[in-house]
C-alpha cells in the first residue's frame, strides 16, 4: 500500500503495518476519508497529514466541539523544503477552520494515537515548520522502557506485606470481577482507562490474552488500585487518590512485572508517561527515558 510505504519512510522511528493502519485509521470512528489529506509528484505520495475531529462522542470527554487533532504527518526526506509540508498543513488548518474547531493538537488523540506528540529528536523539523504557523509548545511527554528480565523481584514481598497491614490485597482479577474493576475505573481513573481495560478484557474473553494481565489492590471487596499490561505494552497503572500514599503503586507495579517476566516477556515499556513520574517512581523499577515528545497546540483567537 503506497500511503503506508510513504508513512514508514517519512515516520521512520513510528512504522505501522496494513493491520495496524485499518484498525487505528480506517476503523477509527472519527475518521473521514477526505480528511486524511495526501500530496503526490507525478503520480507518487511524497507527503500525508491525518486530520481527525470528534464524530462520536467519547466516554468522560463528548464531542470536544471545539478541538481537532493532526496524529501523524510527514514528507519523503527527498521532497522536504519545497513547500510540502507547508501546504500540507494550512489546508489541514483550513478544514479545522471551516469545521469550526478553536483550536489544533499534535498529536494527543484517543483513541487512536500513534505518539503522544512530536519526537524532540528525530523530528524536529517539524516543530520548526508546526512553529511557523504558530503552534506553541502545552506539554511535554516521555516514553520509558525497562528490561525487567534482571529486574530484583525481591522486594515484591515487602511491599506486599507493607500493604497488608492496611488491609489491602494484591492479585489478578477474576473474570466475575469485570463489573467491579469497570465502575472503579469509570468512577476514579482518567478519561481513555476504561477503553483501554474494555479492550484486553474482549480479547480476554476470546481466549486472545489472560486475565492475570490484570492486576487490582483490593480492599474490604473494594479496589483501590488497578494496572494491566498487553504483550511488554505495560500500564496503566493507578491508585485512587484516598488510597494513595500506602505503597499501593509499587505493589501493583511489582507484582504486574513480575507476571509478565513470568510470560517469558524481558522488557517492559510505556509510550505516554512524564518525567517527573519517570524520576520519581518508575525509575525505581528500571523504567528510563527512551523518547520526548513536544505537544503542540495551535490556537484561533
């Protein structure tokens, strides 16, 4: 497929597959073929910028009426500093414009994101070019990875015993306990969670992955904190906020590593974390920073 050909040569550090290209493009529910706008040269894809506005609503959030997004964009390296990419992205502002939308985000989109902004690194020309129209930098993100295959599980049993004198357990779900784990994720954790653990539980169902791949602190029949990981994708992770501050997090963390090296899995990673959670509580466990991210915004006054 020549898109993703294009997509993979210009988003080197970001490739994507057919498989993953239809399931978290043409089947997202927002997408609109005419938004995902191309640029050809005698006939060849030298550029792509995917447009995405919210036609669904999505759980905790709604419409976002007045927020667009753009989650990937680039030009063919031979191509680059002819105007492409510059006229890429003012018709993708125009559509934003006309859609009547205030404001423009690269690139923090649920569902379906790719990055959670733009690579400091391996893509700064395009800060510079997103600059030229006048997006600003709202927020930074990091990815984090960590071989867990050397990881000391040895302390697991202390902050297992530290949270039992709370009260608290620390364990895999079980399948009859889905209802329980939705309502504290709707009730307690961020926006995008509960599609997240909606999704692995289907796959669950169908025999596709196992339930110990989520894990919950309970309390009195009560879960105070959950985390959950797919393949080495790990997280998230999360305590509810009158629960923190007992060793929760490090338990949940531990014991969901621990299941996974159990798996034969020798890494771990996260795609969206920040540098503070990084320094002050992932590192711990031999989480380090492997990419930053810029997330741009742009503004209509």
């Amino acid at each position: 497929m020549r898109l993703i050909s294009l997509w993979n040569e210009a988003m080197p550090y970001d490739s994507i597959d057919e498989r993953t290209f239809r399931r978290k493009v043409l089947l997202d529910p927002n997408f609109d073929p005419s938004w995902l706008l191309v640029a050809e040269v005698d006939d060849e894809l030298v550029g792509f910028c995917l447009c995405l506005v919210r036609r669904v609503p999505m759980e905790k959030v709604g419409l976002e009426k007045e927020r667009g997004w753009i989650t990937a964009f680039g030009v063919l390296s031979g191509y680059r500093r002819r105007g492409i990419g510059k006229a890429l992205i003012e018709h993708a502002l125009s559509l934003f414009e006309g859609a009547g939308k205030r404001e423009v985000l690269v690139s923090p989109y649920t569902p379906n994101y790719f990055i959670p902004g733009v690579d400091e690194e391996h893509y700064s020309n395009a800060i510079s070019l997103l600059s030229s129209f006048g997006f600003e930098a709202v927020s930074s993100a990091v990815s984090a990875e960590a071989n867990i295959s050397t990881l000391d599980f040895g302390h697991l049993i202390g902050y297992e015993e530290k949270v039992s004198k709370f009260g608290v357990c620390v364990r895999a779900i079980h399948p009859h306990e889905i209802p329980k784990l939705m309502q504290f994720l709707r009730e307690h954790m961020p926006g995008d969670w509960v599609r997240h653990a909606r999704e692995l539980l289907i796959k669950a169902t169908y025999g596709l992955c196992d339930y110990d791949q989520f894990v919950i602190a309970e309390r009195d029949n009560e879960v105070l904190g959950y985390c959950q990981f797919d393949g080495e994708h790990f997280g998230p992770i999360g305590v509810r906020e009158d629960a923190q501050g007992m060793g929760i997090g490090s338990a949940l963390m531990l014991r969901c590593l621990q299941i996974m090296r159990s798996k034969g899995l020798h890494n771990a990673w996260m795609l969206w974390t920040s540098q503070e959670l990084v320094e002050r509580f992932y590192s711990r466990f031999g989480f380090r920073v492997a990419r930053r991210f810029c997330i741009l915004a742009w503004r209509r006054n």
